[in-house]
C-alpha cells in the first residue's frame, strides 16, 4: 500500500506518465512485454462536467488495471497498468457528460514475450 501511494506521489510530481504511454487506438495493436508498466492518457476538464471510465469487460489475465490518477484539467485522467500474462485485450474507455456517453476510445493491448 505505501508503495503505490509512492508510486501516486513520484508520477503526479511530473506530472506525465513515467512509463509506455498506449498512443495507438483500435485497430491497430499495442505490444506490451509481461511485467511492463504501460498507461493510458485522456484529456479530462471537469469544469465541463466530462468524466473518463473505463469498461470492465477486457480481460484481467492479461493486463491488471494498476491505479487511475486525474492530474487536473490541463493534463487530464492517467489510467495505469501492467502487462501480466501472454495474451491480447482491448481497454475501452467512455467519456460521459451527466449520464451520456460523448465519446468512446479503445486500444488493443498484445502482451507477448517479444
């Protein structure tokens, strides 16, 4: 536990994602390695009452959904994971506004030895 509020504080110092940031969305396809950190990168201004959520329909063996960290309006929400088993998923994201869905993202995710 205090490892990764450490891990919160050091990538919230920088304010950027510290690890492979996933900048190819579905259809094309993101190799992660087991064990490597990767993160997800939204733009989020709650000021216009915008969230991002993430589906939980990708498959957990293959990636673990490590922490999510807003880092205010300028940089947006960070949604943080590491590659865990051999294997391929898609991470879906949502943007709602109230209770509608504004926008909708995805991105392929290939962990393999290679």
């Amino acid at each position: 536990m205090r490892r990764n509020l450490f891990m919160i504080l050091i990538i919230g110092a920088f304010g950027s994602c510290g690890v492979k940031e996933l900048e190819k969305p579905s259809p094309f396809t993101n190799n992660i390695k087991p064990g490597e950190s990767f993160c997800v990168k939204l733009p989020e201004d709650h000021t216009k009452a915008e969230l991002w959520g993430m589906a939980q329909s990708y498959n957990q063996r293959v990636v673990e959904n490590v922490n999510t960290v807003w880092h205010g309006n300028d940089k947006g929400i960070y949604f943080h994971f590491k590659g865990k088993n051999k294997g391929q998923t898609q991470l879906v994201f949502f943007k709602r506004k109230f209770a509608d869905t504004i926008e909708k993202k995805a991105f392929t995710v290939k962990v393999s030895q290679e």
